[in-house]
C-alpha cells in the first residue's frame, strides 16, 4: 500500500503568533514520521497497489487526532489504529457521516 499523511495545517498563521508557527511545523514533523516510520508494516499489506489516506491535525485540546479519508480495509484500518494508539493520538470525531470514515 501507499501510505500518504497529511497534516492539516492552521490556514490562517498570524506573524505575531510564534506558538502556531512551532505547532503546524511540528504536525508536519509528525506527520512525516508517521508515514515514514510508524506505518511502515501497513506498506506491506494487501493489496500492495491500493492507497491509503491519512489526515493529522490538532484537536481543540492541542492533541494529535487522524482519520482515514478514503476506502481502504479493515485490516488497514486496524493497523493504523493500533500505531496511532501507541502514539497517543486520537480518532479524529467529525459531526457529519463520511462514507469512508469507520472510525
């Protein structure tokens, strides 16, 4: 599988606020060593030629919360869960129903 993390960054940075900058520098961080390093097992699943979408960001608590965005399966899903939960982050809850979105 190819694995893709994508930080979803603060869009509006004000130059004034130091503190924004160093977080989303950080999710980008984060979100490399994710895909580089924690998911490297979830490569190696099958089917080897599907992809695999992942958003990190922060919550309104300042933790790191995911979700996959699109269609992959089950075992994937478990997988990713079980790395995330390692690393302390947390399903990312949404109001609305996402068809792709099982957590």
């Amino acid at each position: 599988m190819t694995i893709t993390v994508l930080p979803i960054i603060e869009p509006d940075i004000k130059p004034a606020d130091p503190l924004v900058k160093v977080m989303n520098d950080q999710l980008v961080i984060l979100a490399r060593e994710l895909q580089d390093l924690h998911l490297k097992e979830v490569e190696l699943m099958e089917p080897l030629f599907d992809d695999i979408v992942i958003y990190i960001s922060y919550n309104n608590k300042q933790g790191i919360r995911w979700k996959i965005v699109n269609d992959v399966p089950e075992s994937a899903i478990n997988e990713v869960a079980t790395q995330c939960d390692k690393l302390g982050y947390v399903r990312w809850k949404t109001a609305t129903l996402n068809a792709f979105n099982r957590g």
